[in-house]
C-alpha cells in the first residue's frame, strides 16, 4: 500500500530525474482535479436551483380557467379516439373580466359547449399547463447532472491540452539534449 501511494506521489517526491516541468504538471492535474470536482458541484447546484426557480416562477404565473369549446374540432376521414387531444378553439374569460378566444389541444371527443379546463398566464394569454412538482425535480436534477458533467469535463480537457503541450515541450528538450549526446558520442567512437 505505501509502495502505491507512493507511486501516486512520485511528481512531488525527491528524485534526481525529477524535473521542474514534472512538478508544475503534479500541480496543474491536482488543482484541475479538485477545480472539476468542486466547480461541477457548483455548476450542477446553480443548474439545478435555477430550474427550479423557473419553474416555480411558471407555475405561480400560470392559473387554470374553465372555458368552454366554441369551434368542434375538423371532421376528418380518420377521427382519433377519444382519448387523443386535437387542435380546437375555446373561450375563457381572464381574471379582468375580458373575455378570450384562442386555440388549444382539447380532447376529440369534446363538443361545442364543452367546458374544460385551460391554463393561462398572467396576462389571460393561453399557455402550456405548468409541470408538476415531480417532473420539475426530475429535470432540475437532470440538468444538474448536466451542468456537472460539462463543468468538470471543461475543467479536465482543459488540463489534458496543457499536459499536451507540457508533453511536447518535454519531448523538444528531449530531442535536443539525445541531439548533444549523440553528437559528443560520435567524436569519440568515429
């Protein structure tokens, strides 16, 4: 166990062949590794609450409204079922009074005089129904996820390309030192 621990160590520990060029990259992996950990959690917090928040925003602006189907839905050779929602037209009166025409999904079964339910934002505008609790939590939690994985992966790729060019440094200076040697090697064997 020492043994490998000390293996995971070996940038930081005293050796003869240990360059600078070793240490600094020691630093930059650690510091990027704790970067993609603390700043994904952070990301996916942030994510996750701004979600949320939208949606809690939605759902306060949002308020059902009866109204009552106007137009009945266009005949057509293939009628859904009766389960299946269709585009028809509704009206509804809005918290001011004013009354609204507007087209929405309303069942194919429903008929002119129809009442049901519609949802409106704060303007009397028709708008979607707002997601329940249970699906706002699921994408809050999901695009948290998101956000953590794309934040830690930024970080990560990000200290990959300045090993990369820590890499092709190293093997530059490489070249020129083998570069000496052979040369110094040839003079006294040719």
């Amino acid at each position: 166990m020492t043994r490998r621990a000390g293996v995971w160590l070996w940038r930081w520990r005293r050796n003869p062949l240990r360059r600078t060029c070793d240490v600094v990259e020691g630093w930059i992996l650690l510091m990027a590794w704790v970067l993609a950990v603390a700043g994904g959690l952070v990301a996916g917090l942030l994510t996750a609450g701004a979600i949320q928040h939208n949606a809690e925003q939605a759902r306060a602006q949002s308020r059902p409204v009866q109204a009552v189907v106007v137009q009945e839905p266009p005949e057509d050779s293939a009628r859904p079922s009766s389960s299946a929602l269709v585009w028809g037209t509704v009206r509804w009166t809005a918290p001011d009074g004013s009354t609204h025409t507007g087209r929405t999904r309303i069942p194919a079964s429903a008929n002119p005089g129809t009442q049901l339910t519609v949802w409106t934002d704060g303007r009397g505008t028709l708008t979607h129904p707002p997601a329940s609790a249970a699906d706002t939590a699921f994408q809050a939690c999901l695009g948290g996820l998101w956000a953590s994985a794309a934040g830690a992966g930024l970080v990560i790729g990000g200290a990959k390309l300045v090993q990369a060019r820590l890499d092709r440094r190293r093997f530059v200076r490489w070249e020129e030192e083998w570069a000496r040697v052979d040369a110094q090697w040839r003079r006294k064997t040719g």
